[in-house]
C-alpha cells in the first residue's frame, strides 16, 4: 500500500521529486523475504528478535501477555537516541524513533523482579511476575548490547 502510494506521488509531482533529489532524499522498499538487503536497521532488528527469545526462554505466554511484552519492548527500541547527544541543557530533548512514530518519547521501563517458575498453573500474580522478569531481562540484555555498540 504505501509502495503504491509513493509511486503515485512519484508520478504526479515534479515539486516533490526536485525537493528529495536537492536533499538526496530517497525512499527504498525490502522485499519481503530479504532482509539482507536492509543492512543495519535489519540488523538491529535481528538482535531484538534473538534478545526477545533469550529473554522468553521457555515460557509460555497468554496472548495478551505477549501483546504486552511485545509492547514494552517496542517502546524500549524506539526510545533509543537517533543522534549523538552532545550533552548541552540547552539543547532540548534527543531525537529518537519514537518522535518521529508519535511524535514523543515513549518510555518504558519494566520493573525489577525476579525470574518465577515456568509453570502453566501459576496465579495471576506469578505470571504478572513472569512477565514482568521477561521485560527486564529483555532491558538488561538489550542496553548492555546497545552500550557496547555505542563504544
């Protein structure tokens, strides 16, 4: 659909075109299936997917339990900064893919816990725990990876 869309708009305004070829703008779309094409966005994308699984582990999850990890950790992968921050108070707040989504920042932290028992007979408590451990671990594992390749 929004392939569609811009080869519309690609079409149909030359305006358009003259100002994305000034600003070396361009819009490329992955085939489905192929996501060595992506380079580093797919990448760090692949690294979330193993995170997320590690992070799992065995569990298994209700539905709305996952909708809610899945959830969190989107909101911890478009609060990452896009720029350097040049640590300046006057520079306002850091640009990251969330402004651009919503136009804010979202954030997310999960609250500390401990791992629970994988068991499919836990309370509503248990597994608000399990969940809750599943989120922090994910956050653990995900700003150490993110820390090192800042370095």
């Amino acid at each position: 659909m929004l392939k569609e869309r811009m080869d519309a708009v690609n079409a149909k305004d030359e305006a358009l075109k003259a100002y994305a070829a000034t600003h070396s703008f361009s819009v490329e779309f992955i085939p489905p299936r192929a996501p060595h094409i992506g380079g580093l966005w797919e990448s760090a994308v692949k690294s979330a997917m193993n995170l997320l699984l590690r992070a799992m582990g065995s569990a298994v999850l209700k539905e709305d339990e996952l909708h809610t990890v899945l959830v969190d950790v989107e909101a911890v992968l478009h609060s990452r900064p896009l720029v350097v921050d040049s640590g300046s108070p006057n520079e306002g707040e850091v640009l990251t893919p969330a402004h651009l989504l919503v136009g804010r920042t979202l954030v997310s932290l999960p609250p500390e816990s401990e791992l629970p028992r994988p068991d499919s007979s836990l309370s509503y408590l248990q597994r608000w725990q399990l969940v809750s451990a599943i989120k922090q671990r994910f956050w653990r594992d995900w700003t150490r990876d993110y820390l090192l390749s800042l370095q």
